[in-house]
C-alpha cells in the first residue's frame, strides 16, 4: 500500500492517492489533477473510485476532469448535496472559479471496499454537515478532509458547520481509532490520532 499526496487548487489542498495492487482511490481533487493522472499512468494504476470527504469546491475542483479522463466513479457525502446549490459548493466565492459539474453517487456509510482495501466511511460531520471520513484499517491512514488539522480543526463558521458536532465527531469517530492512524487531512501536514488526542489545543482542556 502506498499513499501519495499533491497540493492542487487556489487554496492548495491535499489530494491524496492510495494505491494497492496496481488500484487506486483518489481523495479530494481540490484543483487540475494534471499531477495526480502522471502518478497514475507512470505507476500504472487503475483508478477505481474518486472519494469525496465533503463538498466545498476547494476539495471538488477536479471532479469532473478525473471522471472524464479515467471513468472513476465520484462518491460523495449525500448530507452535503444542498451545498452544490451554493457558491461554497458550486464555485465562485471570494472572485475563485465555478466548479465544472460533475455526477456523483451518493458515499455509502459503514463499510465498503476501495482499491481492494476495506474502508469504513464514517459520518463526521461539523466542518460541514455531511462531511465523511474514509478509514482504511489495512493501510492505517483516515481521510479526513477538514475536520481536523494537525494542531487544529476545521472551521465551522460556513453553513450547516457546527462545533459542537465537529467535536463530537472527532472525539466519537476518530479518537477510537488506533493510536497510530495516520491522518490525512484537506489541508497541511499528515498526523496521527494519539498526537491530535494528546496535543490537539481544541481537545486538550477535555483531559483536565
């Protein structure tokens, strides 16, 4: 199992790569994936599923040029779908592009399997009100998007955010994972679920 990220997009999110077995999944193509169809075709990777953790446009800019070129299918929050009728889903805030439309399928919650891989899709909602975690048990890592950051959480002053249901969903869904999980979050570096449970400033006054 391999993971590889790329900062793609105006706000430079991560977009993540997780390959087995000459398969991959792509986790939030927040801009061109120009880069992310290179890595594919030179580790000659089959795409199966491109996998959405929530739909702001900052994480769905490449949705519908990777679905063109590779025929993965797109699956997404279905509690996050009323955003596409707004500019923080649909594009156009703060002078940044339109997202170019694409279909998707709604993400089944509970298990699944991807790339050949188990993965649990956890409903963790607060940054947005539909917003998923993908969790791989086998590779060790959890997809994030914005719910938690190294050092930090996401915001949840956009519509349908909420902290007390972004905290919920961190304490409930990611702090019972293994230690050792690795966290891929939307933005900034990788970390783990005993260094967020343990040093994290939002949850830190819950240990007092």
């Amino acid at each position: 199992m391999h993971i590889e990220s790329f900062n793609l997009g105006p706000l430079e999110t991560n977009c993540h790569v997780l390959s087995h077995a000459g398969l991959a999944v792509v986790v939030d193509p927040g801009g061109d994936p120009a880069e992310v169809l290179t890595h594919l075709r030179d580790n000659k990777l089959t795409l199966t599923h491109i996998l959405v953790t929530h739909l702001h446009f900052d994480h769905i800019y490449g949705c519908a040029a990777l679905n063109r070129t590779t025929g993965a299918a797109v699956l997404s929050p279905p509690g996050d779908a009323e955003l596409m009728q707004t500019e923080l889903g649909a594009g156009g805030m703060f002078g940044l592009p339109r997202v170019e439309p694409f279909a998707s399928s709604p993400a089944p919650l509970g298990q699944a399997t991807f790339a050949g891989l188990e993965c649990q899709c956890l409903a963790t909602p607060g940054h947005s009100p539909g917003s998923l975690t993908y969790y791989f048990p086998q590779a060790g890592a959890a997809f994030v998007g914005d719910l938690i950051f190294y050092r930090s959480v996401g915001r949840t002053d956009f519509p349908g955010g909420s902290t007390a249901r972004l905290k919920q969903s961190v304490e409930q869904q990611i702090f019972t994972l293994p230690g050792d999980t690795v966290l891929y979050s939307g933005h900034g570096l990788e970390t783990t679920v005993d260094s967020e449970r343990t040093h994290n400033p939002f949850f830190m006054h819950d240990m007092l």
